[in-house]
C-alpha cells in the first residue's frame, strides 16, 4: 500500500502546488479568524496543520526536483 507521500509524489507539481496554496490560505484566514474570537488553543492547532501542508508540499516539491536533476 502506497503512503501519502508516494502517492502525492505521483501527482502532477502544479495541481500540488495550487491544493496547497488554497489549502494555507484557508488555514491562515482560519487562524485569523480564531485570533479574533480570542480562541488560542484554535490558533495554536491551525498553525501546527499549517507547518504540515507546508512540509508536505516542500517535501513533494524536493523529491520532484530530485527525479528531474537525475532523469
């Protein structure tokens, strides 16, 4: 069975790069939201998932560059 990773590294870079810009751009006005109400523990979660789609996409974005500098 495939992981996450596997299967993003499969999947075309601009769909990627697009899902996870839209993907932080909810997440960030998410947070902002949150910071308004004054709910810290909610900001606190939203930037954790926001590092995450970021690690994400830039781990998918090396491994991407890697195949095209070895082909």
């Amino acid at each position: 069975m495939k992981t996450l990773l596997e299967k993003l590294n499969n999947a075309p870079i601009g769909i990627i790069m697009i899902v996870g810009l839209a993907l932080s751009a909810f997440l960030f006005y998410s947070m902002m939201k949150a910071a308004e109400n004054g709910n810290v523990l909610m900001v606190i979660m939203l930037a954790i998932a926001i590092s995450i789609v970021s690690i994400l996409v830039s781990k998918v974005f090396k491994t991407y560059y890697k195949k095209s500098l070895l082909e």
